[in-house]
C-alpha cells in the first residue's frame, strides 16, 4: 500500500487538462488499493467546491494546512482547536492597531486565526510575536489588495501531520509515503517523506525535496514503476 499526499493549487489543479490527466491516474491508484490524501491549504467549503466541479477523488481530505482532516464520506477524524485566550489576546492588538480578526471555522472548531491590517510595523510585528511565542503558534503573512493577512495556527500543525495520522492507522512504512507540492506551506511533508517538488516549486521546497516533476500523473507513474 502507498500513500501519496498532494498540496492542490499549482500541484494537482496547474491546468484544467493537466487535472483531467492527473485525475484519470489517480482514480487507477486509488483502485489499485492505494491511499490518496489530498492535502491543501484551503478551507473546506472552497476546496470542497473544487472537488465537486472536478470530480476529484480522494480517500482522505486535509484543509487549513493539517488543522483538520475528513474521510471522503465527509467524517470528521480530527481537528484542532485554538484556545479561547489566544483569541482575547489578539483583539487587544485589534484595538489598538486597526485590525480585523476573522476566526476560521469549522463547526465548533477554531482551526485558526486570519488577522487583517493595512500596514505593517514594528511595534506591531513585536506584539504578534509575544503572542506567537506565548501560545507557541506560526503564522504565514500574505498581501492581497493593498492589506496584509496573516494567519495564525498552531505550530505543531502543518500538512506532515495527517499524514502522520493515515501512516498510524494503516501502519504504513516512511518508504512507501509519497508527498508532492510546490509552496512553503508544504515544507514538512516534502522534507519528512519521499517529498517531490513541482518544477515551479519556492527554493525552499526544492532544497528539502527528494526529486522533482511537472505533474501528479508523472508521479503516479513513477511510484509505479518502483514497486
């Protein structure tokens, strides 16, 4: 049994007939009787969505960057759940720095945080921090539109611990453990398994990844031809 983990924006979806190829080989590695863990960085309505549209297959699906995982009948086998005072925490800097804070959510469950602010400066960047450092949370800052998002998430989560979670239950050996992506966000899973770089990959992923490939598909190939 293999277990391929794919991040989904630039990895599985590059281009909508590259997807269609993609999907026709992972529906004959899922029959094959091998696991499919489609691991992204999106919120689950958005990549849920995708799937739909596309008619991707999936065993198991992972949103928020690891913060939750589902099985392909929508079961909810894990999620986390930011403390209530992080939460307290971070709108006293709301307060006094202009800031949005969004809770992103599911059911009952804070996965994380996303912080909304026009700008940035130091005295702010050192006031997240000691909240940073205080709860033990990562955060990931992006700039959209003229504002800064940054998402705030614990840092013993990222996209390596699903996979942890499958590699338990199944009692899957490191070796048969496939991972392909192409941004930061999927640095533990590429550096801690069988990691495979989109060609297009940030440097810092290429640096950890084993190997690299333009597609999914070729990587299905491949794992293939190992066994």
């Amino acid at each position: 049994m293999i277990l391929l983990s794919s991040d989904y924006d630039n990895t599985l979806n590059t281009f909508k007939l590259d997807l269609k190829i993609n999907i026709y080989y992972l529906k004959k590695f899922i029959k094959e009787g091998n696991i499919f863990l489609l691991n992204t960085g999106r919120p689950y309505k958005s990549i849920k969505r995708e799937i739909r549209e596309y008619n991707i297959p999936y065993n198991y699906l992972s949103c928020n960057d690891g913060n939750i995982l589902f099985n392909n009948s929508d079961s909810i086998l894990y999620a986390s759940n930011i403390s209530d005072y992080i939460y307290k925490d971070l709108k006293q800097l709301e307060d006094k720095f202009k800031m949005k804070i969004e809770q992103i959510k599911f059911l009952d469950n804070v996965l994380e945080f996303e912080l909304i602010i026009s700008s940035l400066n130091d005295i702010f960047l050192v006031e997240l921090e000691k909240i940073m450092i205080k709860y033990d949370l990562c955060a990931k800052f992006f700039k959209a539109f003229g504002e800064y998002h940054i998402y705030v998430y614990q840092n013993i989560i990222n996209k390596s611990t699903p996979i942890e979670y499958l590699k338990a239950k199944y009692k899957i050996a490191s070796d048969n453990i496939y991972t392909v992506g192409d941004h930061i966000n999927d640095l533990e899973m590429i550096r801690d398994y069988n990691g495979y770089a989109m060609k297009w990959a940030r440097p810092e992923i290429k640096k950890v990844a084993s190997n690299s490939c333009f597609m999914v598909a070729s990587l299905i190939k491949k794992i293939g031809k190992r066994r």
